[in-house]
C-alpha cells in the first residue's frame, strides 16, 4: 500500500481573518529561494527586490524584518497570495526557518502583532 505525507494546506494557518479580502495582499516569492515554501511560512521581505522569503533573523537583505505570511505554497518566482494585516493565526501552522530558537519565535510573533496578526 502507498503511503502519502500530506504538507499544509491552503490557509490551514488561518483562525479569521478580516472580511473580504482586506487581510490579503499578493507578493512574489524571491528568486533566490530554494525549494518550495509551504502555506504558514512566515516571510520577510527582501529590501532591493521587494520580493519575499522566508523570515530570518540573522539575514541583512531586509527579510530579517517579519512581513508576510504565505497563504498558499509556492516557488521561487511565483506571485502567491500572502495574509498581511488583520488575522488570527494559528502558531501550530506557522512554519519557521530552520533553527528558529524560541526566543526568535517570540520576537517574530511580536512583529506579526504589531502588523496586526495575531498568533493564537
């Protein structure tokens, strides 16, 4: 029997959000990004391009700044739809760069406050 692994879903991440599509904006996965990013993949963006990444603290292009959440999974160069302002999140769903202490975590999840995500 064949087994399949599933990754997240579409919004999985969401808990609400603001009515229409008013917590939404649409953004363009950078073109240095390798592999695919999946839905929850907190973002920063990418000061020279204006293009966005996964969140990391310990960068100095801009995507050390906590911006965006990818709504829907993609790859470099795709334009994707991103939750920006005025949501509840679910911090089971979020996904991180890889090594992220709790202490970025927390930091991280101040700055999607203060943006106006809360991460439940």
């Amino acid at each position: 029997m064949t087994v399949f692994t599933e990754g997240p879903r579409t919004a999985e991440y969401l808990i609400s959000e603001a009515n229409g599509h008013r917590s939404r904006e649409i953004g363009t996965i950078a073109a240095g990004v390798v592999g695919a990013l999946v839905a929850g993949s907190v973002l920063g963006k990418v000061t020279a391009s204006g293009e966005y990444k996964l969140y990391d603290p310990a960068a100095a292009d801009g995507s050390e700044n906590v911006a965006r959440i990818l709504f829907e999974a993609g790859v470099a160069g795709d334009v994707r739809t991103m939750t920006a302002r005025d949501s509840e999140v679910k911090a089971s769903k979020l996904t991180w760069f890889a090594g992220a202490t709790a202490n970025q975590i927390a930091t991280a999840t101040a700055a999607l406050a203060a943006l106006g995500i809360i991460v439940r």
